[in-house]
C-alpha cells in the first residue's frame, strides 16, 4: 500500500497513511533531469580517478553473491518481440508524465503531459496534453479536445475514484475568474464533461472512498464545499476551514477558525467538527486543536491549551462520541508526532526527541488507541522528517524500518509481531562479510536513501504475493552509503534474504507474484534492456526490448500485480535535439502461458522457524496461517483470477499474546506483569476531573490477537485501579435519573457522599469552623493526586451556547462541585 505524509503544524502530527483506494498505486510521475537531457546532447569524458567531482569516493561494490542467469532461447526471444509496443509522443515538449491507472481490470489509462512556463520567462501559464490507451499501455491516442486542449494543474494530478470517475482540474489564473473549471469523466475517460466552481480550488478534489458522487473541496478563503452528484452543483458547509477529512460511512471532520480565516500564527486556536449528515449539521468536538486526522478506526488530535504549553494527543475510537487523552509523552513546539501505521485494532506513533537528534521513539498502541507501549527507540525520522518505517504487506504482522544507533551508524530491524519485538535482519544466505566486519547483517534502504538518491526504489511487496519482499540493501555492520546498493529478496515475509541483482534497480512484481521485473537504473547512459525472473528472484533472463535505448525515467505496471505486461518509460533525443518520451511496453503473457493447476502450488506455514516452542511453529497473534502458494520452479500463470488462499487454526494463549495492562509493567527478569508503584503519578493523570473503575488481572491481550484458551487470567490476581476516564464529547449535561434512588458503589463515591453530607452539616453548624479545617486537611491528606486541565469552554456557532465541562454532571448523574486545580496539583 502507499502510504502519505501530512504534516500537520509546528508540533506536527505526520500521517503516513493510505490516501484511498483510488490513489493506491495507481498513479506515476516521470520527469526528465536536466543531468540527463544534457546527457542526451553529449557525454563528457569520465573521469579516471576513483573520487566523484564533489570530492567524495566512489562507491565501492559490498560483499560478492551470485545469482542465477539463463539466456533467452530465439523462441523466447520471437515471442517477446512479437509481443513488445513501442509508442513515441512526438512533438511532445513536456517536462513531466502523469501516468494514471482508471477502474479495475479495464486496461485503461490515461497520461498527462504538462509543461510550464519557466518563473524567470515572459511566458505565463504552460500547455498541457492528455493521452488514453484502452489495452494497458501498449498505445495511446491523443484527446487533449476532449479537455478543450486546457492547460491541467500539474500539482492535481489525474484525480481518479471510485468505479471509472476522472476528475481534471484546470489551471487559470484567480483574478478576474470567478471560480475554477474542471473536468469530470464517469466513463474512465472517454468522454468528459466541462464544470465551472462557483470557487477557486486550494488543493485537490477528495472523493468519497464508496462513493464517487460525494466530493468535499477547500476554496483558496477556507470555504468547505460539498457535492453530492459528481460536481455538478456545489453547497458551501463551512467558512474558515483549515483541514477536512472523510470518516466512517458518511462522517466528515474538520477543522476551523472562528475568524474564518486560519492564518498559520493562528493554529492551536482551532475548532474541530464532526457533522453525521452530509454538512446539514454540525456537532464541536473539542477546542483548541492544533491539527487532526483520522485513520482506520481512529480519530486523533493534538490539543495546544496555550501558545506556550506543550502539544497532547487524543484519540478516539468511536467517530468523536468519546475521547482520550493518549498515555504519550507530551511533545513542545520543535518536536512533532507521526502516526506512522493503523487499522482498527491499533496504532503505531512515533514521537520525536527534543533537538535535532533525527531519531525519536515509536509507540503502539492498544484497541483503544488511548495505552500506549514504547516499541522502539531511536528510530529513526530524518531531517525532512521522512521515516523508513515500511509495512510489509505481503505477510501479516511484519513491519522494517531504520533505526540510529548511539554510534551514529544506521541499522535495520525487523519486527515479526506488530512491533511487539525488533531484531536486525539476517545475513543473506549467498553473502559471506569479511573478516574485520564484526557483525553482518542485512540493512535495507529506505526514504531516507532514496531522497538522497541511493537508492530509486523502496522495498516492494504486495498482498497476493505472498511472503515475497524486494529491497535495496547493503550487508555489513550498519547501512553504508559508500557501498553500492544491491537487491535483495525475501521469499518468507523477511526472515531469510538472499542476493538476487548486482547495483541499484527498478522493480515490479507482476502476476500476483508469479513473476518479477527488473530494469538496472543507470547514472550515465541509456536502457534497453529489461530483466524477468518466475522463481521469486532466484534466476534471471534478460531481453533486450529496444534497438534505440533511451535514458530511462521509471516502469510502470497496473495496480493490484494481476497484470502480466509491464510499460518501461524513458525519453530519446529527436533529430532537432529536443527530447521526445517513450514507453516501450512488454506483454509476458505469450510468453508465459500455460495456467497454474494444483499441481503448481504448495502449502506453506507462515511464522514457521525453528526458534521456541516446536508446538507453537507459525503462531503468530494467536493464529497459524497456511497458505496456498505457487512453487518456484513451477512456470505458469496464476492469471487475473487468481485469489490469496489459506487457512487458519488458532493457538493457544501464552504470555507472548499479552501485553501489560494499565498500571503495570513487564519485570525485567520475568515475563509476569507486577503492579507499578501506587505512587507513579502517571496511576493518576487524569483527563477530566472523573476516573473509572478497571478490574485487571494486570494483563491485556495485543490487538488483533485471535489465540484461544492457554494462558489463564483468573489465575492471576485480579485488582482494582483508577486510570482516568473517557472523555465525553461536548454537548449538553445528560439529563439526570429519574430515580429518586442514587447508588454509591465504590469507595471513591462514598467518599463523595460522606463529604457532601459534612457540607450540609457544615453550613448548619458554622460555629465549628475549626472542624471543617480540619475535615478538609485530612481530605487532602489521604487523597490521590489527580491531574486535570482547565475548564473547557467552547462557543457553539449554532446555537450560541456556552458548554463549561468542568460544571457538567458526573457519569452516575450527581452535580459535582468544582474544586481548585491548585488544591489538586502536587
């Protein structure tokens, strides 16, 4: 899945999140370097010594591996040929490629050719031209007329939704224009329909992700629009919006400012709304917010009480109705959190250190998103504040990513369990270190090295492709820089590595697995030739699909891996010495036809090592999963049809399924979870002057666990703590019992009721001052600290009411007093 990156404000929360299933892998961008072009003109001459002209040394080839290669036979070689279309996009002048795949299965796909007018130039605006094939890349026609031949904005991209919607927007200048223009499309793109906003656009059209006729847009002046009939006509729901975002069902949240204009000084003065109805209506959440998001099940916000306090997360996991504070440590203004991962059982959230340190901790959470338990430390967020965090999506619970160690070096870990442990990569199976190197591992690339461009790729993996991983990487003691990066595959979801391409590489995984692509990235010169491998990377034939080779710019291949044809993308000098794009496409279903039977599959036990208990191999959060996968020797096609199966049995529960409740710890010697020091002010924090009672046995079972019997709780001793409550929602008190019967079930209000009636007492017998002093010592004295905030007061634009939550009434309907923060705070 892509993950994105939102930043959100000074303490800035950073989503890496999925932006929808309609933008999941769906669209590419070339570009031609100036580096290249001037390449295409002439080549200067190499340099004889061993140092780059910046003065830095080469990089050095790392350890050696070898890897099976077999040649073409002149009948592979034929079919290939036969089944290889080369398109030129002559006289096409764009400095950019948009390439967008639209519908599922339908093979089309449209590209966007754009070129700018330089800043520095006389020219304005640009040109822009829109191509559509309808047989996966291998043509493509021109109907820039169908779109007026409109300059598009570059920066909106091919916007594309749910079923076959297309949505283009125009580029036009703000003055003297009453709103925008775009242009919709319900047929992926065969025909399309001119629009003009009743606004000015200040980012792209978001799509509802069931429905594509539901579109939400933020104007240039903060203007929340909504469509309900693909843009056709437009309704205004808010003024001074800063951020919006789509919820469960038909749930929409947003953010805004009073003033109606957000001015980014501003931020931390926000008000976040959640309207059920479509922007009929509109309920506030909570105030001063400094930015939101939502994902999965979660909805999350970082609450800035004044301009010099620190930032504090909430979540909440039921749309809004209720919230909590997060059990994180709080964040100041140079610092940021990043949810870096979540579904609807849990959250992974890094939270950065103070400074300049460029690691930070990552958290995970509980189903509540509310515990939160440290994972890792000094993970790494590098300057751009880019994480190498990636989810490996080919088997459940593995996630990698880079981590700073104190020695200043970069190493890689791998977590098999949803980060419930780190471990360092194995050592290839085909990669021996040298001598001197004292510990030899594998340590993959990821954004960090790729914005630094070692690397052109992350690692790779896809859901119907099971267990397999392709990664850059370097093997050694940490990850090197001035080591050439070479490819690496797992066959088992990243427990064992072998060596597979020798340099860095574009790669595609094609036929759910059954087949993998691969184009060396060259610095200087030009491509022609494409690698293939059906075996998971272990052998490797090469094909040379041009005669013209051209500097190569990217691949690109339908979403989902169930195509068997991938497009190689580039561009070649024309005669006038302008360069002209190219796409060469390649079909390998020719060349690959025979379908899969079951004599091609093998079943294969996920998790399955040879650490631990032999009786618990494959259990993984509580589940064995075998699955039903091709054999790599066999050469045949899984096709479109092709459906991830296997089966599960759960596990017995053992104490790795738990994770430590609230108020407890894992001690360090034992795998038993001990009851934290009655003092540990963390007991106590509490979010809003109330706490609930928790009957714990001390554990909690980790998200997304399904093991059966095992491990029993009612042989642990159950206790009572007061972790603080849930937050309510603001809006009105609830209405009181009708009961005239009150029950006091615990020690906490019966302590309520004992000082409620000494205050009747008190106010008959004034006499005895002296009494109540000491009453109220006593009181104190005994009490637990409890941390809360000042009282909340949010101004309800609709209706003009004033909700005070500190005066509002407890959970069991009994008006609470109001007490001083001073008397509370030790």
């Amino acid at each position: 899945m892509i993950w994105r990156l939102v930043v959100l404000g000074g303490v800035y929360i950073l989503f890496l999140g999925a932006e929808g299933s309609s933008r999941e892998g769906r669209t590419v961008t070339f570009s031609r370097t100036q580096q290249n072009e001037s390449q295409g003109q002439g080549r200067a001459r190499q340099r004889r010594d061993t140092r780059s002209s910046s003065g830095t040394p080469r990089p050095f080839h790392g350890p050696p591996f070898t890897s099976c290669r077999t040649p073409l036979t002149p009948d592979e070689h034929r079919v290939l040929d036969d089944n290889t279309q080369e398109t030129g996009f002559n006289g096409d002048d764009g400095s950019h490629v948009i390439l967008t795949w639209v519908g599922d299965g339908t093979g089309v796909a449209l590209v966007l050719s754009t070129f700018s007018a330089p800043i520095d130039s006389f020219m304005t605006g640009g040109s822009s031209r829109l191509y559509r094939s309808t047989d996966y890349a291998k043509s493509f026609h021109d109907i820039s007329h169908r779109i007026n031949h409109t300059f598009i904005r570059e920066e909106f991209e091919v916007s594309v939704g749910p079923g076959s919607s297309v949505i283009l927007t125009a580029d036009i200048p703000v003055v003297d224009h009453p709103g925008g223009i775009i242009f919709t499309s319900t047929d992926a793109g065969a025909t399309f329909k001119f629009i003009q906003l009743p606004f000015h656009l200040a980012q792209r059209i978001t799509y509802h992700f069931l429905n594509p006729d539901y579109l939400v847009a933020l104007s240039i002046d903060g203007g929340l629009w909504l469509s309900l009939d693909f843009g056709a006509k437009w309704t205004k729901v808010h003024d001074g919006v800063h951020s919006f975002s789509w919820g469960a069902g038909i749930d929409m949240f947003l953010s805004f400012s009073r003033e109606d204009t957000v001015e980014i000084d501003e931020r931390g003065d926000l008000v976040l709304k959640r309207t059920t109805d479509l922007g009929k209506t509109f309920t506030a959440i909570h105030e001063n917010i400094f930015s939101f998001g939502y994902i999965g099940a979660f909805l999350f916000f970082s609450v800035m009480e004044d301009p010099r306090s620190p930032r504090v997360m909430y979540f909440s996991s039921d749309q809004g109705e209720t919230f909590s504070r997060a059990l994180l440590p709080s964040a100041s203004t140079e610092q940021f959190y990043s949810i870096l991962d979540g579904d609807v059982d849990m959250l992974f959230m890094h939270v950065d250190n103070p400074g300049d340190t460029f690691f930070g901790t990552m958290y995970t959470s509980d189903d509540r998103g509310i515990l939160f338990s440290k994972s890792l430390e000094r993970h790494l967020f590098e300057g751009h504040r880019k994480s190498d965090f990636t989810n490996i999506t080919s088997l459940r619970g593995v996630y990698l990513t880079n981590k700073l160690d104190k020695d200043g070096r970069i190493r890689s870990v791998i977590s098999f369990n949803r980060g419930g442990m780190w471990r360092q990569l194995n050592k290839p199976e085909n990669v021996e270190c040298e001598d001197q190197v004292k510990n030899c591992n594998l340590h993959i690339h990821g954004e960090h090295s790729r914005r630094n461009r070692i690397v052109p790729m992350l690692a790779l993996s896809e859901p119907t492709a099971i267990g397999l991983v392709i990664a850059h990487g370097t093997v050694g003691d940490s990850l090197s820089s001035s080591q050439h990066p070479d490819v690496f595959v797992s066959s088992d979801g990243g427990y064992n590595w072998r060596g597979t391409l020798k340099g860095p590489h574009h790669y595609s995984i094609l036929d759910s697995g059954g087949l993998i692509v691969a184009v060396e990235t060259k610095r200087e010169g030009q491509v022609k030739t494409i690698k293939f491998s059906t075996d998971e990377g272990q052998c490797w034939k090469s094909y040379n699909f041009t005669e013209q080779p051209f500097f190569f710019a990217g691949l690109a291949s339908e979403p989902g891996t169930k195509a068997m044809n991938v497009s190689v993308w580039g561009f070649r000098p024309e005669e006038d010495g302008q360069p002209m794009w190219v796409v060469v496409t390649i079909d390998f279903q020719s060349l690959i036809t025979r379908e899969c039977n079951d004599q091609d599959y093998e079943e294969w036990l996920a998790h399955a090592t040879d650490e631990g208990d032999l009786k618990r191999k494959g259990c993984l959060l509580g589940v064995k999963e075998t699955y039903r996968r091709l054999k790599k020797k066999s050469v045949c096609r899984n096709g479109r049809g092709f459906v991830v199966s296997k089966k599960q049995s759960p596990c017995l529960c053992t104490r790795e399924d738990y994770v430590c409740d609230y108020g407890y710890y894992r001690h360090v010697n034992t795998s038993e979870c001990v009851r934290q020091n009655a003092g540990n002010k963390t007991l106590e924090l509490c979010l809003n002057g109330e706490e609930d009672e928790l009957l714990t046995a001390g554990y909690r079972k980790v998200p997304s666990d399904r093991c059966e019997g095992g491990f029993n709780l009612q042989l642990a001793v159950q206790t009572v703590i007061r972790p603080c409550g849930v937050k309510p929602s603001l809006g009105p008190p609830p209405a009181r019992s009708p009961s005239p019967i009150t029950h006091f079930d615990t020690a906490r209000e019966r302590l309520v009721l004992i000082l409620v009636c000494a205050g009747a007492g008190v106010i008959v017998l004034v006499v005895i001052v002296s009494a109540i002093i000491a009453v109220k010592g006593v009181v104190q004295g005994t009490s637990s600290p409890v941390y809360r905030f000042s009282n909340l007061r949010i101004q309800d634009e609709d209706n003009s009411i004033t909700v005070d939550l500190e005066s509002a009434t407890s959970s069991n309907g009994t008006v609470c007093p109001q007490d001083s923060d001073d008397d509370l705070i030790e």
